[in-house]
C-alpha cells in the first residue's frame, strides 16, 4: 500500500476520531468537524441530524458512542452500487481503533483444530492468493427496527443500514487451507480490532466450518475499487455474502478454527432470533427456543419515491425500486398502485450477481388523489415478503411488503 495512504489513515484517527476520544473510549464527537455539513431528516421515531464522519458525506446519525451512522434512504435510487461515503455504519463496542497502519496490519490464523497456525500480513494477502471480486449487500440485522410495532429495544435504524458493494479480496477457503484443518475442525471465528471496555465481551463470531469453507467467504481488502473506509473495516474486512452484517466483522485481525460450537456473548445470547420457520413469536411471549441469525430475507423497496411525495395525475410515472434476497437472486417482482388489492409484473433491471441488488421499474399514470404504492419481491426458489409485519423481541430481519403513499395533483 502507498505510504500516503498510511498516512492518510494515521491522520485520519489521530486528526479525526482518534481526536475525537473521551475517556479513552474512541468517543466520535460531533463538533470535532469544523467543517461538518448538517441537516434535518425525518424518520418514523422522530428526526436525526446528518453530520459528516471522516471518508463520510453527511449520513443520519443514531448514536456516536460507538458509531452508528445510517444512510439517507435517497442514496439507494442513485444506483445498485453504494458509494464508499455513503455506506452506513455500525459498531458495538465502544472502543475501536483509532490508528491503523495498513502495512503492518496482521491477521493470525490459528485455533486447536489447525495443523499450522500461522501469521499473515497483508501485503501476503494481496500478492499470495488469487483475488476474487463479489457484488453483495451488507445489511445490519436490526435494519428497519424503528418499524417495529410495538416498538422494540436497541438502534433505531430505519431502512438505510444497508448498501451494495463490490468486494475484492480474498477467499476464506484458500487462506485457511495453509493452516491444515485437523478433521476435528468444526467452526471458525473471527475477531476484530475493537474492544469492549464496558461489558459484553469481545465481538467474535462464529461460521460452521463447511460454510466458511464454500469458496465465498472472503477476506476482503478492496470496497469499490478503493481501499474499505476505515469505519467500514479498513485494512481487511470479513465478507459472508447473504448473510446479516453481524457476521461481517471488521479490523479482522484473529482467525481461529476451533473442534467446539463457539458460544461466546456475541454469538449467545445475543443476535438469535426464534427458531421456527419465520424467526418471529406473538408480542408478549417468549420463543420456545433460539438459533443464530442467518441469511437475509426477501426484501423489496420502492427507492424513487417517498412516503408522502407529490407526482402530477394523468401524466405517466416511472417508478424505480430494488429487491435482493439471501442469495438466491430474484426471480419476480410484482407492485401494487391500489394498496395491494390488484398486482402487476414490474421489469426486472441488470443482475450484477445473486447477492445484489437487483432494479425493477414499473409505470403508470395516476388519477388525482392519494395512492397507495407497494412492491412485493420473490426468489428463486419462491420465498417472498409477508403483507403484514412479522414481530420478534430483537427488531431483526424485518421484510415486509412496505407502502409508499403518493399523491397526485
């Protein structure tokens, strides 16, 4: 890596949220930008301020300590890519990296079920290994959370803590076959560079080891032709297409194959969902048992408009919009201008791989008066979205068939 881009990265956090610190916790302060742009936007919990974080244009700021930054829903019709600056942001532990030297950076590879252990630099992860380039979506499991009804507990995201990227890395697969898994291997878990000075236990996660092994599990160095923003997991990040972005652990520094089910905090008790085929319970009562979130579900927005917009009656509207799934692709989507009394097919756009986003388009042209826009996605083996919400205690994996009101004059 050029040395300018080190020290590009030094500065960064030492200049920027390395300077932004209280109490020794990497605390991002606001009114440490001199030259932050702010606005208001509303959100269905009330409104948020927008600021701009170091590699950041202005993003929707829930909560700073540590940061969580999400990405104005009117960032998702400019295109399926997600720029860099623009990608939402998520972190649980309150101390995270204020420095990192690309250069220096090492990933150890070890664990009781490897025959090798091994350290890897990241020059050796660039040179060593053949690249391989994936489109997918990060989303954060508890994306769309504020819609919950009734209302649950932990960041109130609305439907932006999600983006498109294309990943360049390397596949997990072919790092690990230099450590020589022993037949007892029966997970692998990852740790990061940042640290949990309040309780809750270090964040690592845990892949079955077959799933770690499937050739795209990646570790990856590049995020959209550039180097990954350092608050999205600069200088390797860990890609688990399909899957919820709690497994897509940043700052990775730590790879261990272990002969055990891993049950640390981060993988016991925390992000499961109930354990039955639609992850959800009754409000009010507890699930029988739980299992660890997964793959995404179906999900589908309309991304041109939103809730409320003006659009002129009896003159033909163009409505964009986009749908992805766990990796199965999409295979239809159908949208409704009647509240979902009658369904039409819409035209499904470029497929830039199966863990994409995916363009649909539909037109029509409105008679004066409000109209009730909703789109309703399905995959390739027939999974689609509920028409009405499904609810479990942790505001996980929401997917269903959202409406957009409109307003024709």
């Amino acid at each position: 890596m050029p040395e300018t881009t080190n020290r590009l990265r030094r500065a960064l956090l030492s200049g920027g949220v390395g300077a932004l610190t209280a109490g020794g916790l990497g605390v991002l302060s606001r009114s440490a930008f001199a030259q932050t742009t702010t606005a208001e936007l509303p959100i269905v919990n009330g409104r948020r301020n927008l600021w701009a974080y170091p590699e950041k244009r202005p993003l929707i700021v829930l909560a700073s300590r540590p940061p969580q930054l999400e990405t104005p829903f009117d960032v998702f019709n400019d295109g399926l890519i997600t720029p860099n600056d623009a990608f939402f942001v998520r972190y649980h532990n309150s101390d995270i990296p204020r420095s990192i030297d690309g250069d220096a950076h090492v990933i150890k590879i070890g664990g009781n079920a490897v025959g090798k252990p091994f350290e890897l630099t990241m020059a050796e992860l660039r040179s060593q290994f053949k690249p391989l380039e994936i489109v997918a979506v990060n989303q954060c499991s508890g994306n769309s959370r504020s819609h919950f009804s009734p209302r649950v507990t932990g960041g109130q995201f609305s439907n932006g803590a999600m983006g498109n990227a294309r990943w360049v890395g390397v596949p997990l697969k072919d790092v690990l076959a230099r450590a020589e898994l022993k037949n007892t291997a029966r997970q692998v878990t990852f740790n990061g560079l940042d640290a949990a000075p309040l309780g809750g236990g270090d964040f690592v996660k845990a892949l079955d080891v077959n799933h770690a092994l499937d050739g795209e599990v990646m570790l990856a160095y590049q995020m959209n032709g550039a180097d990954i923003p350092f608050l999205n997991g600069y200088p390797v990040k860990l890609i688990v297409p399909g899957y919820y972005g709690t497994y897509w652990v940043k700052h990775l520094c730590e790879i261990e194959v272990i002969d055990q089910v891993y049950e640390g905090f981060w993988m016991k008790p925390a992000y499961r969902v109930p354990d039955n085929d639609c992850a959800c319970i009754e409000p009010g009562t507890t699930p029988a048992s739980t299992r660890p979130i997964g793959r995404f579900t179906v999900r589908s927005f309309i991304t041109s408009l939103q809730d409320g917009a003006h659009i002129r009656a009896r003159q033909p509207t163009v409505v964009r919009g986009i749908g992805f799934d766990g990796g199965q692709g999409i295979r239809e989507v159908a949208y409704s201008t009647d509240g979902g009394e009658s369904w039409r097919g819409a035209k499904l756009g470029q497929e830039l791989g199966r863990y994409s986003f995916r363009e649909f388009t539909f037109a029509f042209t409105p008679a004066p008066g409000v109209h009730d826009l909703r789109v309703r996605a399905w995959n390739r083996v027939g999974h689609s979205q509920p028409m009405d919400a499904l609810w479990q205690p942790a505001g996980y994996m929401r997917n269903v068939v959202e409406s957009v009101k409109v307003i024709a004059t």
